[in-house]
C-alpha cells in the first residue's frame, strides 16, 4: 500500500475525462528567504460534471489550493512539486497568453465576498458586459448577453439590476451576479471560494440552489471550498478534508461524514451541533491541541500532536494516503479505528436548572429608531423580553434583525428611544452606561463577536484582564492577584499566558480573554454578540462548552446571540426569533425547535444546511430582506411569507405576539393548532431522515 | 488546552507570515488573506517593534537622512570648536572674499567666514524645531483625542477654531504673534508649536475616529472608566504610529519655516549665526557675483530639511503600511 497505489486507483477511476487533476502538489511561501510549505503532497481530481469539496478549518490551505489551481498564488508563493492540470493541460507550463486564455475561458472562480468583487464605481451592466466582450463578443452583443447572463441566474429583473452600481444591490444578488460572470464563458471548471459564508441563511439556501441547478445547465465541474461540512454535504459528491496543509481524507461526501476514517473528520464532526445534543447531554468534543504553526514540518502525521490514537510509528513516519473503501483514502495507519476515537471531554455533564420566579432582567416596549441621512431606520420595535437567573436566552436573527442593536441597549451602549423600560432586578436602569451606577454596570457584562476589536491590542492579558478586576470588582493586591489566577484557570489557560498581547494568541485564545474580562466583575448577565462566529467550529465547541461550564459555576444568566440555529439549539433555554426589529417568535427552545413554528422560524430552520440524514424540503423565502427604513405594512413577515393568509389581513394589520401554549409566543395572524396541522407534513418528513 | 487554543510562538511570524504578501489575485479576492484567518494579524508586539526598527536601521533612506542630520546635531553641539575662525567676528581684510584654501566657503560682507558661520548656524534651528515640533505635538494630540473621542459640541468648537487658525499661511500667523509678543526665542517656539498642534490635531482626530468605534472603547466604557483614562490609556497607544509620523514630518516644515522667518528678519536675530539670517544678509550681493556667501547657507538649509523628510519617509513607510 502506498501512495501511488492510493492516486492510481483515484486515476482509474476518472481517467483522462479529470477535469482537474492535482498530483503530489506541494506548495511553498517564501518567507523572509525561508520556505514553508503551506499545501503538502495533495491529489484529488475532479471529473466532468462532478462536484468536489474542499473543507477544512482556517489555514488549513483550502484557499492556497484554489490559487494554485488558477496561478493567483502570490509572488512569494509557487507550486514547489507536483502538478496541476485543468482540462488535460499543465497549468504550470502556460504561456502568459494560454494562461489568460485558461482564466477566460476554462476556469473561473467565486469568492467569498461579492461586494469586493465587483468595482464599486462601475455599474453592474458594464461590468458583465465586460466579461463577454473579453470572451469575443461584440459590444453591442454584449449588454444583450449580460441580460440574459442574469436571467439564468434567476435575477428577475435583470433591467434594474444591470443599471445599479454594486452598493445598492444585497449581498445576495452581488453573489448572483459574481457567478453569473463567472459563468459567462461556460467555463468547464468553477471554483467557489467559501460563497456563501458572507450571506445570511435564507440567502444562502437561494444561492446554494442556484449553484446546484446551474451545475446541471451548464455541465461545468465544481471546486466548491468552505469551512462548513453541511454545506460541502449538500453540494458535492465527492470530498477532501484538508489539515495542516495535507489532504488526510477524501471520498464520497455522504460517506466521509457518516463514517469518517480519519481522527480529524472523526473530531471535526463531533464539534458540529447536532439535532438532539444539548450542553449538558451528547455535549460537543473538542480536539485537544492546536494546529501546527506556519512552516513547522512535522516529521510524522500531522495531525499525531493531537491524536489520541497516535502512537510512535505516527510521530516519526507519515502515513500514506490508505484506501479506506471504495474511492476513498484516508492518511491514517489507524483508519479502520478511527470512528472509534476516545473522546476529549466528557459527553455527559449535569448543569443546574435555570430557577424561574422573578425576571431578573426585563425589557418592555423597547425601541430603537436610528437617522441615517434624514432617513428614520426603526431597528427595535415594541420589543418584550424577560430573562431569568442562570437561563441562557436565545436571539436569532438574520442580519438587519435588530439583534446587536438590542444587546447594546441592554448593556447600556445605545440609548433606546424614549418610552422603553429596560430593568434589573425590576428597578429600571439608565439608558446609557454613564447613566448608570457601578453595580449596575458591574451586573451586565458583554463578549463581541470580534475579539480582535474588543481587546486594545497594545495591552497584555494580565492588564486586561486586572483593569476590570480593580474597576469593578474593586480588588487590588494579592487578593487581585489571586482572583486574576483563578479567572485565568477557568477559561482554561496558564498563568504564562499573562504577560502576551492581544496579536500572539490564536482567535480562540483571544476569545477566552475577552470572556475572562466579561467575568472579571462577577456579571449576573453576560450578553454573548455571536461569541463564536469569528472562530472554527472546532474552536467553537470549545468555547461553547466553556461558556455552559461557567454558567453552572458561577449562576450567570446568557443573552446568547446568533445567526447559527444549531448553535442556540445547543445552548440555549429559551430563544426569541427577530425579524426586522419585531420578536416573531418567544418560548422555550424546545417548543421553538419541535413546532408550530411561525412560518419565518419554519423558513429559517428549512433553510439551514444539516449534517442530520436528508434534509426537510426547503421552504424557499420570496423576494428580499426589507429595509428596516420602510418596514411593510402589516405583518413585517408578508412580502415574504410563503403562508401569507388570501384574506389581506397579513398585509393590513400587524398580528399581536399570541399565546401557543406553555409560554410559546408567536406573532402570526394562523392560529397556533392550524399552523401545526400546515407544518405537519414537514415534520413527519423530517422525522424519518 | 482545546481546539485550536494556541499561542504564536515569537518565532512563527504569522504577522509576516505565509499569505500576508499581497496575492496578485483579480479584485475583490479578499478571501486569500481571510484564509489565514486571525492569525494573519500576529506576532509578538515587542518583536514587531524590534523589526520595525530593524527595518528602520536597513532602509537606505532612513540611514541617509540620519547620517546629514546626525552631522547637522554634531554641529550644532560642537560647531565652533571645529571652525577655524570666530563666526561672529570677521576680518575686514577678507570681505566679500572668494573660497579659497584659507577660507573654503569664502567670506561674507563683514569679513566673516562663511564656513564657520554655516557649522555655527545649525545650532539655534536645531534647538528651535524641535522644541517647536515637540510642543506642537503634545498640545496636537491631546486636542486630537479630545474632539476625536468626545465629538458633537467639542468637537464643532475646536474644529472651527483649528479651521480658523489654519485660514492663513504659518508665516503670517507667525509674523503676528512675532509682532504681538516681541521676537524672541520663546515666541518662535510657541506660534510654530501652536499652528502645528492645529494640523496635527487634525492627524490624530481621524485615527481617533477609527478607534473609537472598536469594541475595547466600549469595553472600557462598560467598566465605568472616565474619559481621560480612555483617551490615555486605551486609544493613546494604539494611535501612535501616526503621531511619530507627523512629528517626523512636521520637524522639516519647523526648518523651513524657521529658516524663513529668519530670513524675513523675524526668526533668530543677528548677529547669532543663522542660515535664513545669512541669506537675508548676502543675497543682495548676488548681482555682484558673491555667490558662496549665500549659496551655503541655503544648501545648509536644504540638506537639513531634506535630511528630516528622509527620515519621515522611511518612519513613515515601516509605521503606517
């Protein structure tokens, strides 16, 4: 068994019909006069017609690949072995004319963010008429072209779009229009680099439709890369998982991630939130370790440090690619054990029920209207929450929902309008901070989505973390220094760590400061903005786990923010639903998660790629978000709300947040019993998968 | 430790690391860099400090400009003990004497020797400018966090005064707080620190701006920290790069204004060696064909503020990248 034996059986498998075929591709970053091999000894190759995933965690050399692939790497940056061939030719041995021929014409690529990929003074018809022309036609032809380029994309109204500059299309359609340009010249290979990571849920479902039925239009291969293993599940049939550089697996999608055969896919998989796993029951592993810095060759295994079925053959001798079943390889001595990894943190914890009685933080009719140029944006509207002692408390939303808006006027770094009524302890807070005592500001703590923002990057761990500490807990001395210790070990890091800066940690390190800090002054609520958005999911469960452990030990109450269901499923006790500014939806996560659901909920948790059997069918959401400036009339829901009732009450009049039963609110004008009996059929379906 | 909790060694240079070099990628491929996620903004804070000065130190640039300006300071300190004649007394016999073996610069209308007046004359300016810059500096950033972090009613206020203050040309502005005050040398100091401080409030204002908005102000402002402490503490060190650009770059225009106003005859008086002095003094025999008398002086000047701007450039270019 060795490599070539593992690429031959891949090889014979596609042939010369690859429309892609990397071989043994190393490639090397000058850095500094020294080389560090960012992507070591990878093949895969990629049929006609066929979908093929790249996933792996950030650094991983996903991205690397992709500019390999396309010769975008950087001027530091080469294929040092191997080869590379897109359609039978060696992209390496291009001319500078082939080499712009192959971008035009063989391959194009997507990347994550479509507001950078389009010129921002130039309008979007000239910019995809561009495309054509480059390809041959005539301008005249070419605006012609261009239209029907959107049409295919199922941009409805390609006039109006063709018109626009990029800032006054979503996100969405910029994406729609990116890949229609990258389609353009029927490009026999389309590389998507993280596509949809920038885009809310219900867009992304649009978007990943789209790619999936313009892969059978346009019979074009498929690279798709993302770090998101149900994404890569949905879309492709075939999957490489990347560590540290190395592709240690690859095989068909469905069978890597039901029977992984390698210990990463094994502990990648179960950092995922699944259905059924909760923070204290079926809780998420973690890897232990981490990632092998930039240019560290290992002489073994790459992923050995942090194996736990490694042994010494692993750390001194690499493993080659195994056949691990049919068309698949896995670089693992142990593949035929690996689903059975012993795991890194206990699966079952017991955490302590929230207590109800007395709200310890209530929000009534809270507002936020913004002015943005002589425009009123209503970001909150009527906003109703109650939040009990050691609960965590769901907030979902798309982007533009009001979430964050909501988390800095209950920590006090927004004003509300006037009229709403933010209390702790039913004694109504200031509405800024400087408004407010210290114990009041000692009580509510915050952790920001992005810690490289939220931690002043010229000051140590050890001052980050004691400011508060002296500030709000009021300690100075041993007694500071002991407290700073003991913070320190319960976000698991060590008393060496304290005298490094914000840029030596890695983002879940930076994490677990920014959480030390929101602890430093005994919070009794701590508002989580999307805690883990920034972070790999491998890191996220860490921090997820970190975070339910410090609830039990210290009774702290969770406002936890997210656009991720799967990970409010896990952590949350209750959740409220937002939609521009409104709460659709109120109650206990499991109600929220079991159904009725209100019909935006129904469309957001269809909407949501899974790891978990076969997906329900999706309700497919119509039209835009709508903008907070000119809310619709009515149910804010309707313009695109697939249940909207004929009668035009939705449009007319705005339902009342009503009773479902047990605490379960819900703002729609279908009653509760009726929307069950819609939602049956879903159900059902899903309950087989 | 869990999941990918780790620490860059100082070693790892991922703040230079594998994808930090700017990937010839078409637009909007912002995703090269995004994939070294996090960690493309890392390495030890010291080390980076030890690299920018060393960066610094192999610049051809910096060690130009630092060479002309190192041998301006070794005038200014020791200037008359390497001249070979006094500089403010001449000898008749030699006015308006051409360069020659004796007298390499030449000499000047009163006799005076244009080479020793020329080392003598960096003293005066190179007290002046930086004092100058220094107290324009000072006053510029606090002023700058002040209407940067506060904004609304403050930041209105100064902002029009800073605009008002700018209306007219630093010499004029000069001229009349040198007519108000009476020239000495403390007045010099004060109007050119004082207009700079409004440019410079103008600098730091808008890297205050950006800073403002990041999360660890506002974690700052959750812990009841006062306003003083957040301007100091927290924002200060993180908007200091550009204040050491603008004191760099603002020590040349303090130069070249001094060099001016003295020329005008409001900067240092005579009969002190002094460049604009010098100039002013000599150009009129010009016509007659004394060149040296004020060609020398002026190289002085140019030199030195070249040398200054070398420096700012290559600061400039390993701060703010």
């Amino acid at each position: 068994m060795t490599i070539n034996l593992a690429a031959a059986a891949a090889g014979e498998q596609l042939g010369d019909a690859a429309v892609l075929n990397a071989a043994h591709v190393d490639v090397t970053y000058k850095v500094r006069g020294a080389g560090r091999l960012a992507v070591r000894d990878v093949s895969f190759q990629i049929g006609r017609q066929e979908s093929f995933g790249l996933v792996g965690e950030s650094g991983c050399g996903k991205t690397t690949m992709a500019l390999a692939i396309t010769r975008y790497l950087p001027r530091n940056g080469a294929v040092s072995a191997g080869s590379i061939s897109v359609a039978g030719q060696d992209v390496a041995s291009l001319g500078r004319s082939a080499l712009r021929e192959m971008r035009a014409r063989t391959v194009s690529m997507v990347y994550q963010e479509p507001g950078r990929a389009l010129n921002p003074s130039m309008r979007v018809g000239r910019q995809v008429a561009e495309v054509f022309e480059i390809a041959g036609v005539s301008r005249a032809d070419a605006a012609g072209r261009a239209e029907e380029a959107l049409r295919r994309v199922q941009i409805a109204d390609p006039g109006r779009v063709l018109r626009s500059y990029p800032h006054q299309l979503s996100g969405g359609m910029l994406q729609r229009v990116v890949i229609a340009m990258a389609l353009a010249a029927e490009p026999s290979l389309l590389i998507l680099d993280e596509p949809t990571t920038a885009l809310d849920a219900t867009v992304e479902a649009e978007i990943l439709e789209l790619v999936a039925g313009l892969r059978e239009e346009f019979s074009t291969a498929i690279l798709f890369i993302s770090h998101n293993l149900a994404v890569i599940a949905k879309m492709c049939e075939r999957v490489g998982v990347m560590y540290a550089g190395e592709l240690v697996e690859q095989g068909p999608a469905r069978q890597v991630f039901e029977q992984p055969a390698h210990p990463y896919t094994v502990g990648l998989l179960r950092c995922i939130p699944r259905r059924g796993q909760r923070k204290d029951h079926g809780r998420l592993d973690s890897i232990p370790g981490f990632l092998p810095g930039p240019g560290e060759v290992a002489t073994g295994c790459v992923f050995a440090p942090r194996c736990a079925l490694a042994d010494h053959r692993c750390a001194t001798q690499a493993p080659p690619a195994y056949p691990a079943g049919p068309a698949r390889t896995a670089r693992c001595y142990y593949h035929e054990q690996a689903p059975g990894l012993p795991r890194n943190t206990p699966a079952e914890v017991s955490l302590p029920a929230a207590s109800a009685g007395q709200p310890l933080i209530s929000l009534r009719g809270v507002g936020k209207t913004f002015t943005v140029r002589a425009e009123r944006v209503h970001a909150l509207a009527d906003v109703d929450l109650d939040l009990y002692q050691g609960e965590t408390l769901g907030l979902v939303g798309e982007s533009g929902s009001g979430k964050t808006t909501l988390a800095r006027i209950l920590v006090g770094l927004t004003a509300p309008d006037a009229g709403s009524v933010v209390s702790l302890d039913g004694v109504q807070l200031g509405p800024v901070a400087a408004r407010r005592s210290r114990d009041q500001l000692r009580a509510m703590q915050i952790v920001f989505q992005n810690p490289d923002s939220a931690l002043n990057r010229r000051h140590t761990v050890r001052r980050l973390i004691s400011r508060p500490l002296a500030k709000l807990a009021g300690l100075s001395g041993p007694a500071a220094e002991t407290a700073l210790l003991d913070l320190l070990r319960s976000v698991r890091m060590e008393p060496r760590q304290l005298g490094l800066r914000p840029a030596q940690l890695s983002g879940g390190l930076k994490q677990r400061v920014a959480i030390a800090r929101a602890f430093a002054g005994r919070p009794r609520v701590l508002v989580c903005d999307e805690p883990t958005s920034a972070l790999d999911v491998s890191v996220q469960a860490a921090i997820l786990n970190l975070l339910a452990d410090l609830q039990a030990s210290q009774r702290v109450t969770y406002l936890f923010i997210s656009h991720d269901l799967g990970v409010v499923r896990y952590l949350a006790d209750r959740i409220a639903v937002l939609y521009l500014g409104r709460v659709m939806e109120y109650g206990n996560a499991e109600d929220v998660f079991t159904g009725p659901h209100h019909p935006y909920t129904e469309a957001l948790l269809s909407a949501v790629p899974s790891l978990d059997g076969s997906p329900p069918e999706r309700i497919a959401l119509t039209g835009e978000i709508p903008s907070a400036a000119t809310p619709p009339s009515g149910c804010v829901f309707h313009t695109r709300c697939p249940r909207r009732l004929p009668s035009g009450i939705c449009e007319s009049t705005e339902p009342p947040l009503a009773e479902a039963g047990n605490g379960h609110l819900m703002r729609c004008h279908i009653p509760a019993a009726e929307l069950r009996e819609l939602q049956r059929t879903g159900h059902e379906r899903r309950d087989e998968g | 430790m869990d999941g990918d909790d780790r620490e860059l060694p100082a070693g790892s240079g991922a703040a230079d690391g594998v994808l930090a070099a700017t990937p010839a990628v078409p637009a909007g491929s912002g995703q090269a860099a995004a994939g070294a996620g996090p960690a493309a903004a890392a390495g030890s804070a010291r080390r980076v400090r030890r690299e920018q000065t060393g960066q610094l130190l192999r610049s051809p640039t910096f060690i130009v400009g630092a060479l002309i300006l190192l041998w301006w300071v070794a005038c200014a300190v020791g200037g008359r003990s390497f001249s070979a004649y006094n500089p403010v007394n001449g000898s008749l016999a030699q006015f308006n004497a051409p360069p020659s073996a004796a007298h390499w610069f030449g000499a000047d209308s009163l006799g005076r020797d244009v080479l020793s007046r020329v080392l003598a004359g960096a003293r005066d300016i190179l007290i002046i400018a930086p004092l100058a810059t220094l107290l324009g500096t000072t006053v510029g950033t606090v002023l700058g966090l002040i209407t940067g972090y506060y904004r609304g009613a403050v930041d209105s206020v100064i902002g029009r005064i800073v605009d008002a203050g700018l209306a007219l040309p630093v010499v004029i502005t000069a001229f009349l707080f040198i007519v108000a005050l009476g020239p000495t040398t403390l007045t010099l100091i004060v109007v050119i620190g004082f207009v700079f401080a409004l440019l410079i409030a103008r600098t730091v204002r808008t890297a205050v701006l950006q800073e403002r908005d990041l999360d660890y102000v506002a974690a700052a402002r959750l812990r009841d920290e006062s306003g003083a402490r957040i301007m100091f503490a927290e924002i200060l060190p993180n908007v200091f790069g550009p204040i050491l650009v603008e004191f760099t770059v603002r020590l040349g225009y303090a130069i070249f204004t001094i060099a001016t106003l003295s020329f005008l005859g409001f900067g240092i008086r005579p009969p002190t060696p002094d460049w604009g002095g010098d100039i002013a003094g000599s150009y009129q025999y010009l016509a007659a064909g004394y060149w040296w008398e004020t060609l020398f002086p002026a190289l002085a000047i140019a030199s030195l503020v070249v040398a200054v701007n070398l420096i700012a450039d290559s600061v400039e270019a390993v701060l703010i990248q």
